[in-house]
C-alpha cells in the first residue's frame, strides 16, 4: 500500500486516496465499458468523476494558500 501512495508523490495520504480513486475511474472508463453503462453517464461520467477527483486536492491547496 505504501508504495501505491509513493506513486504520486503526493503531500498526505489523502490525496493519494483522491488519485488513486481518480486512477480507478479512468481505467474503468477506458477498460470495462459494459461495467461503466450502469454509472449514470457512462463512461463520460466515469471520465468526469475521474477529473474532478484529480483536480480537487489541486483546487484545495490553492483555495488553502489564497486565503
């Protein structure tokens, strides 16, 4: 598990979860496109779950050092 969370480099354990999650949903996309037709959306909506849990730790730290 450790050195999932090294992968990425990332500054805390939560923000590996958000990548590696992020992670998940791409390949899902991409990979079992039967499987995905059952989210809402499909597998664009996996790619759009996918997106925003990549970029949320992103959008975090900047909105932490802005204000």
């Amino acid at each position: 598990m450790i050195t999932l969370l090294a992968a990425f480099a990332p500054n805390s354990k939560e923000t590996a979860i958000f990548y590696m999650i992020a992670v998940v949903c791409f390949v899902l996309a991409t990979v079992a496109s039967p499987m995905a037709a059952r989210f809402p959306g499909g597998s664009l909506g996996l790619i759009g779950i996918g997106l925003a849990l990549w970029l949320w730790p992103l959008m975090w730290n900047t909105a932490d050092a802005a204000f």
